[in-house]
C-alpha cells in the first residue's frame, strides 16, 4: 500500500475540529445548527442536561429509559451505516454498507466529516467474509480516535493494520501492517496502542517524516500469549491507564479453578513505563476486549468503586458468572446474567439463561463494551 496520502493544507470545518471531551457543548455556540423541536434532549443546555443526568437518572437505568420514551431524536445519517465505534471524545466514526467509505458523525451538532473508501484496503477474503457475515464480523476494529486535530487512526484486527486519514484525503496511509493490538484510544490529542511489550504513540505526519508509531511507555510486566492474557487502555479522571487481565489460579469452597484476575498500571508517559497503581481513584471500568469504559459512582451510586465490571461475552462473565472484580480486595460479585450450561462449577448452579429482572445500568454498560449492543433489546 502507498504510505503517504493527498492532504489538503487546510481541511474545512468538520466533526472532527472540536475535540474537547464535552464536543457537543463546545460545537454548539461556534457554529450554526439544524432547527431542531424545543421539546428535545439535544437542544438542552449543558447545565440543564448534567443536573437531569445527576438527579433524575442517577437512582436507576429504569429512569433513564422512561426518560428516553418520551425523548425523539432521529439522525438520519445512520440510516445504510455500520457503527465502528466512538472516539473518547464522543464522536461516531460509521461505516457505510454498500460504498465502504468512513464517515465521521458529531451526533449533537450533526456535522459530518468524508474520510477515505476502505474498500482499497481489504484483501478478497476479507470482502468475501464481509458479503456473507456483514461488516460487523467480516471487518473487525480493535480501536480508532483522533489524532492531533483532524487525523482519524483505525486499528483493524483482520486484516492486522493500523491506518489514518484526513479528512480530503484520496486514501488511507498505512502506518503498521504487522502489529497486533489490544486495544487503541485517543488521550489529550494523541492516539495510543498497546501490544505485549509497549505502550505506543502515533506520530502524524511532518513534511519530512510519514506517520509512525514511537514508544510512549514500556509495558513493565508479562503478558502471556499462552494463556491468552490481555492488557487494555482506559482513561479515568485524566489519566491514561493500563489494565492487565490475566489467568490465575483462585480458590472457592476448597475448589480449585482458573479465573482472569485484574491489576492496574499509570501510563507514566514522563519516565516511560507503566507504574503498578493500587486502584482507579474511586472510579469503576467496565471492560470488553476491545472497549473500555471509565464510570463514576458519584453519578450512578450502584455501581462500586475501584471494581472492574467485565463485558457481557467475556469469558470469566460467562463461564464463570463473575459480575464484578474488586481491585482492593480481590473479592467477586456474581452477575445477574445467566447463561445456559456455560458452567461445570457446582456453585454456580444458579445459572438459568435468564436476565434478573428489572436491569440495572451495570447490565447495560455491560453490553455496551461488548461490542453486541444489537442485544440490548433482548433485556
């Protein structure tokens, strides 16, 4: 693939020029909007919105869904689009499913930035499993965010490759075809990705130098490839962490069994390495392979502190029935999902193939960095 692409000096006002974490608050008053009804939730104030967020909705998800019967916001440009995911900064980075080309979407202000087709950048195979199981299963991204100001990085998982553009560009520039990651995000203006051995930093494009990746941090434990550890970027309260999910030995009842234990790292970006760290600072992550997500108790109070919530089709949630993971203590929660013979433990014959009843937002987070949020409306 030709590395380097064709860059307009000064790409036009897009989604992708606001990018603080509150996009939507900052876009609102620099540019002009579509007429929307007064009655809706996206014409609400910042203000206005937080204190409903941080009142009305916080006791449980089943306000936040009787909120949301009477709330009516269509977005017409997701209509034909298959969703990649969201950038830290809340952006949506979409599909389309019949052209291939990469849209990004600012779902408050509705502005759309065009970004390359990624049709050039698939193998036939991949095009192949594509036509048959659809983008969701046939072209599978581990990561994306931004870069800079306006510069888009994709981590794909099939094909193995890490790609930016801009928007303006003819085509994606391939920065590394080789690597594998775990996971990629965007932190205080720059993209990161982490394999087994480092934490890694994208540098744009110079007038003299391509895109590359440049070590940000060192990863100063082991990751075993064996037993199929894994290790996952997140930002809590302003920090870039690393959390480390591996197979360990643990004891229930005088039984023996492998279960994923967490740790915690800071991405010490000063010194270069990963620093073990007690705990998330009061905080809770819910963790899927690919998507991370840091939540604060302040705001929903039944979700703990310093507990990692794993995703709906991870492992230890469904073979185990593992809801939760103290950081502090080591100690589980059981998850009130269930699933049909997933478990050979006997004390967890509980399992039914049931949801418990009423959901709480746990559950729903759960899904949502799963990755199958097409789910959600079987609960």
């Amino acid at each position: 693939m030709a590395a380097g692409a064709g860059v307009a000096a000064n790409p036009p006002p897009s989604a992708l020029t606001v990018t603080s974490s509150w996009v939507a608050k900052r876009a609102r008053g620099a540019r002009r909007r579509r007429h929307v009804p007064t009655r809706c939730w996206t014409d609400l104030t910042y203000g206005l919105a937080g204190v409903i967020a941080e009142h009305a909705l916080a006791h449980d998800v089943s306000d936040y869904m009787s909120f949301r019967t009477c709330v009516q916001t269509e977005l017409p440009e997701l209509d034909g689009q298959h969703l990649l995911g969201a950038t830290t900064e809340g952006l949506l980075v979409l599909h389309d499913e019949s052209t291939y080309m990469v849209r990004v979407l600012n779902p408050i202000t509705r502005q759309v930035a065009e970004l390359p087709s990624s049709y050039p950048l698939l193998p036939p195979e991949t095009r192949t499993k594509i036509s048959e199981d659809g983008l969701a299963y046939g072209f599978k991204v581990t990561g994306l965010g931004l870069a800079g100001d306006s510069t888009v990085a994709l981590c794909v998982f099939d094909p193995t490759m890490l790609v930016v553009a801009r928007p303006c560009d003819d085509r994606w520039t391939l920065v590394d075809g080789e690597q594998w990651f775990y996971s990629a995000m965007s932190f205080s203006g720059r993209f990161y990705c982490v394999n087994a051995k480092a934490v890694m930093a994208l540098e744009t494009a110079t007038a003299n130098l391509p895109p590359r990746l440049v070590v940000a941090a060192e990863v100063t434990f082991r990751v075993s490839l064996v037993c199929r550890d894994s290790v996952h970027l997140v930002e809590s309260d302003g920090r870039l962490l690393l959390l480390r999910r591996k197979l360990a030995t643990r004891v229930e009842l005088s039984t023996y069994f492998w279960l994923r234990e967490y740790k915690v790292f800071a991405v010490d970006l000063a010194t270069r390495k990963t620093v073990d760290v007690p705990d998330l600072g009061g905080s809770a992550v819910f963790l899927g392979k690919t998507r991370a997500l840091s939540v604060s108790p302040l705001v929903f109070p039944s979700i703990q502190a310093d507990r990692i919530y794993p995703a709906a089709n991870m492992w230890e949630k469904m073979e185990k029935g593992v809801g939760s993971y103290s950081l502090l203590n080591g100690r589980i929660e059981r998850c009130r999902v269930r699933i049909i013979g997933r478990s050979t433990d006997d004390d967890l014959d509980e399992i039914d193939g049931g949801w418990t009843r009423p959901c709480g937002i746990d559950d729903y987070l759960s899904w949502y960095v799963s990755g199958k949020c097409n789910e959600i409306e079987e609960i």
